[in-house]
C-alpha cells in the first residue's frame, strides 16, 4: 500500500515533529506525521528549562539561535493554548545557578552575580557550600508533557493526519529525491516532500552523526501532611543538577548524561546520583516524596548543535540532533524550517547543515567511472586526493571480458576494505598499489566512529574507487537489512547516487565469525526485494549459493578459509562445485594470506577475490598490495590460458622426433 496525496510528511512525533507539522499546517500544507512512539519521544523526557544563557552556550550561531527562539516563546505558546483550551505550564519564573566558588566563570556568563547573603531572598534553604549564584531573570520553563500534548491535539484539531506506531524504517531515494519512506506496519508514504525529525533515531535511516545520549530524570513532591506549598518559585541550575518546580507541586530533577545507546530503564546509580546532587544543593528535599523516575534519549551530535535546512535529496528537510535544546528551540525550528520547506530560504539555518560533517572532496561530484583503466600508479600520495587503480603492468587480460556486477563493469578483479591499517596514508597508497576499483566500508563501524574510521568518508577520492558497503557486525538478519539501508544512503552522500550494492553478513559466531545461512538468506531475499545489488558472504556451501543466486543476488562469496585467518583455501573442492554450477560471479572472501593463495584462487575459476587483512596487517601493506592486485591478474591470466593435464608419469619436455642418432 503506497499512500498519496500528501503535501508534506514529516517523519517524527516528537515536540520538534509536531511544531513543524502544525506550523506547516496553519500556512495550508497537507501534512502527515509518522510517529513510531509517542511515548518515547525524547520531548516527555525533557524537564522543559528555557536557559540559554544558564546553560552556559558559547556566543555565535548556537546562542542566537536559542536566544531568538526565547524571545518566540510568549507569542508562540499563547496561540497554541487558544487553539487548544490547554495549558502548556509556561512560567518565565527566572533561573538561579548556585555556584560553590564566588562569582565563578562570571566572565563568560552575561548575568548579575548574586552573593550568598542576597540568594537568600531569591531562594532560601540552599546549603552552606553555595557561595551565590548567577541570575537570569528572562530565562524561565514550560512543562515539556503538556506542551507535546497540546502541540499534539493542535495539530489534529487542524487537520494533521497522524499515523502512531508507525516507524520509518527506510528511505528509497532515486536521483536525487526521496521517492517513499517506508514504514513498519503503514505502508509506504509517498509525499512531496519529506521532513525527517526522528532525533535520536535519525541514523537508522540516515548516516548523519546522530546519537543517543540517555538521560535519567526524577521527581519528587512535598511529603503528605506537611506544607504543601511549593518550596521553589525559580529553577536551580547548579553545577551537577537542575532542580524545575512545576506549579502543580512536582520538583522535577534532572539529569544524567550517559553514552549507553537505547538501554532502558532507570538505574540505581542514575537515580541515586539525582538524588544525592539535588539533596546536596537543596538539603530540604531530602524529606519530600519520591514521585516517579523516567528516562530518555537526547539526540546528540559532534558539535551539540542540531542538524536543520535542506538535506541530501532535493525533497528532504532535517529538524534532528537538538540535544539538549529541543524544548527551546521548537518555536524557531518550526518556523525556520517550515519556510525552508516551501522555499523561503534563511542564511539563519546555514550553520546548522548537515554537509558541516562532509566536507566536499575536489573531484566528489563527477559520478565514479570505473570501465577504463586511469593512468599509471604513484606512491607518494598521502593527502586524501586522487587514488589510482591500474597501471599498465595491472592491466586487464587481453581479450577477457571485464569483471561485471549487477549490471557495472569493472576492469580490476581485485577488491580490497579499509579496515586494520594503522593509518589512511598506508590505506590509501596500499588501495592504489594493488589496482582494485573496489572498496568495501563497514558501515556500522563509520557510523560509531570506531577507531580507524573517522573520517574514512574524506580519506578516499569516491569518483575513482566504487563502494561497496558491507554489513559488519550484524549479527540478525533484521539487523544487516538496516544496516544495508544505511549504507546506500552513505553512498549517496559520497556522490554515488546510484550504488546499491552491499556486502551481506549475518555473523552471530564471535569466535570464528562463520556466517549464519539462515540469516543471509532472509535478509538477502529482503534486500533484494528492496531493488539492492547483494553480494553475500557465505560458507562454502554449495546448496546455499545456488539459493542465493535463485534469490536474486548480485554474486556469491565463499570463504576460502576464517575470516583474518590467513589459512588459505581450506574449501576448495566445494568452492569448485560453486564456481562450476553458479551463472552469477562467485568472489572468493577470507583467509587469503599470500599471493600464491590468491592466484590460487583464481586459476580455480573465480570471478574475483576480497582481500584485506593480508594486506593491511603485512610488514609492508603497499608491497603487498601491489602483490595481491599481480597474484590476481596472473591467476585469471593462468585461469584463461589452461593449464595442462595432470599426468600419472613423466613426460619428456623435448621432442623425440628429429633427433640425432649414431
């Protein structure tokens, strides 16, 4: 089921999501929004400060922005409480930030130093180790639940259709548009354009530096029988804890920072570090009432700004990464980007593109053209420009046809990955020493910033050398096909528009990380439906390769032996059986350790091998991979030219006849 008919669609259900689909909405766009969990959104999470300047963000674009979207807040939740009858507990009450050391880091904080007998009057019952505090009275919060409820029943009161429970789980892009975003249980949306506003999901669907950053929060309340009066009338923002009173009597405390992906649930430790912080700043509250504990995930970025304006595909607008300022930036991301969305650019959202993470590469936007063979190989190329593949000693066999895949012609039988060597210098001049066009990228390594990957994207000249985005580390099939979908978008963002090949690898085993058939063989038929050029990583099993082929895939790779091994070919006798009965080309991948090896390889049939670790980790990587990209061409050489019978006897080399005789 494909659905139409739609203006715009936004891709998350968040407080971000919501403003932008209502903005967009009130100025007479038909928008749609998916939203996979509205009670995960990180906006329930949030404890709703409005501190700009409390929260200590340096001056430049960031600041502003924020600053901007303050000033926005009066007007903003006004309309939105007369469009719903709701209050959303905006309270501009001011934000104290108690400090232990008198006038610390006053210098970069534009705000009155209170002393500690003043803060008395502000907020009494703080302990003795507060020295002051800074004060900002324009600051202020709003309670973040009842504003992504309001913001929720606003948008459906105008006529946002809203689709819960449905997740996006894929991006099908096609030159340079979003063509549908696919869902888990909706269908496929088709839309004119696309807002993607999935936060701390965002690079499930995009390789953007999008992050989850979980957060445990706590709430307490006045004890019963006592006062209940609320004892704070401003936010606390101290040095190791934020305590927000709510109007209602809740005193909401916040939050841990932990780099611990989706793991749910609130901890121990989480929770006894609020509590021993909050109590430490204001010893009063270690009386009151435990409310409730939750936690969240915050979507964070390198640079902790958020990610907005135009994206990659000529359809497709970015509202994610906002971290710890989503709740204050709703007002100006909704605006900012709604404009964006019909056309009205604004210089406001140029510091906050995603291409600040992809720097452009000189040659990157002329598509790679890998049929003919460049000019000869150099060496001493360390900066990440151009990478050569054949030289004239590296040349195709006269006469063989070229090494085709799915359609693509490549003149060098030889692929090579980027993974194990000790710098991009040696990886770069290896590549090009042993002539290969193809290179293939763990993509889940790339996304995690694994060392030896960051910066990978810039470190090679992507016009010149083909990606082939491989599935490393996924141990389900549910897991590669995801991650197969993230790496035809890093393709993409690379200037190949084009490529949706994968290397497919289903790997539960971590001890002699054998691949999984069962699992290949689901995500391989997925994939492939999904119209992706799939080159699966398989045992030498015979059965299994012909179902994979029958199946639709691009190749078939057996191993010659474990992965990194360097046994050799160990499979030999079924590699043959699989070369013999396959009508797709077979590529020999893993346990390749000499050249012999790869010859070997080759003169058995292969269409092509897949070497890394005998290059990356040999005493000298550039030697040998000009040694592999020789062994490879004199294998298929040795392969094309035929061997002679093997023989039971000896057989005289010189002739018999025309001999001389007495």
């Amino acid at each position: 089921m494909v659905n139409q008919g739609i203006d715009v669609l936004v891709v998350g259900g968040g407080v971000i999501g919501l403003a932008i689909a209502l903005e967009l909405r009130q100025q007479g766009a038909t928008v749609t929004v998916l939203s996979r969990n509205f009670a995960q959104a990180a906006s329930h999470a949030a404890a709703g400060m409005l501190a700009p300047q409390a929260e200590g963000i340096a001056p430049g674009p960031m600041r502003e922005l924020c600053l901007a979207s303050l000033s926005l807040y009066p007007t903003w939740v006004n309309k939105l409480e007369a469009l719903t009858g709701q209050s959303v507990g905006y309270w501009p009450c001011g934000i104290l930030a108690p400090r232990r050391t008198a006038s610390a880091g006053l210098a970069d904080r534009p705000a009155e130093w209170l002393s500690a007998a003043t803060l008395n009057y502000y907020q009494p019952g703080l302990s003795d180790t507060v020295q002051g505090a800074f004060w900002y009275p324009d600051e202020g919060q709003v309670d973040n639940r009842l504003l992504v409820q309001a913001l929720r029943q606003a948008a459906i009161d105008l006529g946002v259709t809203l689709h819960e429970g449905s997740g996006a789980i894929a991006l099908q892009q096609h030159q340079g548009q979003v063509e549908r975003v696919c869902t888990t249980n909706a269908g496929d949306f088709n839309a004119d354009h696309i807002v993607l506003a999935t936060g701390a999901w965002t690079h499930e669907l995009l390789p953007l530096p999008v992050f989850p950053k979980k957060g445990e929060m706590a709430s307490l309340r006045v004890p019963p029988g006592a006062d209940t009066t609320q004892p704070l009338q401003r936010v606390l923002f101290g040095e190791d804890i934020y305590i927000v009173p709510r109007r209602d009597g809740r005193i909401v405390l916040g939050a841990t920072s932990q780099d611990a992906g989706f793991a749910p649930h609130n901890t121990a430790g989480g929770v006894n570090q609020l509590l021993g912080n909050a109590i430490a700043l204001l010893p009063q509250l270690a009386s009151f009432t435990l409310d409730e504990t939750w936690w969240g995930y915050r979507p964070a970025t390198p640079d902790e700004w958020p990610i907005l304006g135009p994206g990659p595909a000529a359809n497709l607008t970015l509202a994610t990464g906002h971290y710890r300022n989503g709740i204050l930036l709703a007002p100006i991301t909704a605006q900012l980007v709604a404009q964006s969305v019909l056309g009205q650019g604004n210089a406001q959202l140029e510091p906050f593109s995603w291409r600040r993470f992809h720097p452009p590469t000189p040659s990157l936007s002329a598509p790679p053209t890998l049929s003919s063979p460049p000019s000869a190989m150099t060496f001493t190329d360390v900066a990440p420009a151009t990478v050569p593949t054949l030289g004239t000693d590296l040349a195709p066999v006269p006469g063989d046809s070229p090494l085709t895949i799915a359609g693509r012609t490549f003149s060098s039988r030889l692929m090579t990955g980027t993974g194990k060597y000790d710098n991009f210098a040696t990886m770069r001049q290896s590549i090009a020493a042993s002539g290969c066009n193809i290179v293939t990228v763990a993509v889940r390594r790339v996304q995690t910033n694994a060392p030896g990957h960051e910066g990978l994207a810039e470190a090679l000249d992507w016009s010149k050398i083909w990606m082939l985005p491989n599935t490393a580390g996924c141990k389900t099939a549910e897991d590669a096909v995801r991650v197969a979908r993230l790496g035809r978008e890093m393709a993409k963002l690379l200037g190949q528009e084009d490529n949706n090949f994968v290397k497919l690898e289903v790997i539960p085993d971590a001890k002699y990380l054998l691949p999984d058939p069962i699992g290949t063989l689901e995500a391989a038929e997925q994939l492939v439906k999904e119209g992706f050029a799939v080159l699966p990583y398989i045992n030498a099993d015979p059965l299994l390769a012909k179902r994979l082929e029958e199946a639709g895939c691009a190749t078939v790779m057996p191993l010659g032996s474990p992965i990194g091994s360097g046994q050799g070919i160990r499979n030999a006798a079924n590699i043959q059986i699989i070369i013999e009965n396959a009508s797709v080309p077979v590529v020999v991948d893993a346990g390749i350790g000499t050249p012999s090896e790869a010859a070997e390889a080759m003169e058995m049939g292969a269409d092509a091998l897949l070497i890394n670790t005998a290059i990356a980790k040999a005493a000298d990587p550039v030697a040998m991979g000009r040694a592999m990209g020789l062994a490879t061409l004199a294998g298929r050489l040795a392969y094309r030219a035929g061997r002679i019978p093997v023989q039971g006897k000896a057989i005289a080399s010189s002739p018999l006849t025309g001999r001389i005789t007495e």
